[in-house]
C-alpha cells in the first residue's frame, strides 16, 4: 500500500493487500488479540492499532516487504537480543514478508506490552484528562 491508509477499520485496512499480505497481516492480528483479550481494536496514525486502558499497546502495518510492528521503545528494549536479526527503530520492527513471522517473539513482546500498561494504568488516565 504505497499511499497512507484511508482505512476506518482493521478489515477495510487488511483487505487493501494483496492475498499473501493479507494472510499475515490476519495472522499477527489474531495473535495480537489472542494475547490481549481486553484491547480494543482501532486505527491510529492510520495503521492497525489494539488499545489497552486508554493506551496504544501495539500497532502493526504492511509495506511492500515487510510487516511493521509497533510495540513502544520499551517494547523492543526488553527484547533488544531477541531482535537483533531485524531491522528496528526506537519504537519500530520489521519482519520481511519473504520469511516466517516470529510469532512467538511477537506474542511475547505483546505479553511485555499488556502488563506494562496493566502495571501503569495512571497513565491512561492521565491521558484521558489531557484531552
């Protein structure tokens, strides 16, 4: 998907992919789901987003090569060894579409991600009053 996402919902986001980027892209949604069962699920920044008590826990995208996961810097700071393979950013991954996702990796650093937010719940409402 060259251009940003007009996408509403996480189905209108997935279905703009081609079949093989639609099969990951429902799969890593499913395991995002799986694993926090009490996230909500949204877009924001126009991508994919599960959101736990007020907060973003993760964010996920697709690119023409890879699939971008997004888990906060210190989603991917706990997991700093782990993902060494990958490319990543302060708060971004990359998993290439041409090899096997990493889901227990990726179900892992979601794991991270819900008890942080669980562990800081202040924080969302912190942010709920900002608005």
């Amino acid at each position: 998907m060259p251009m940003r996402s007009t996408a509403a919902t996480i189905d209108e986001y997935v279905a703009g992919f081609p079949p093989p980027t639609r099969k990951v892209l429902q799969a890593v949604r499913a395991l995002i789901a799986a694993t926090a069962p009490g996230a909500t699920e949204t877009i924001s920044y126009a991508i994919p987003t599960f959101d736990l008590r007020g907060q973003h826990l993760v964010h996920f995208a697709a690119f023409t090569r890879h699939i971008g996961l997004y888990p906060t810097s210190s989603g991917i700071a706990a997991f700093a060894d782990e993902l060494a393979p990958y490319k990543s950013g302060k708060g971004s991954l990359q998993f290439p579409l041409d090899q096997p996702l990493p889901l227990d990796l990726i179900r892992r650093i979601v794991e991270f991600r819900v008890a942080e937010v669980e562990a800081h719940p202040e924080r969302a409402r912190r942010a709920r009053r900002a608005t």
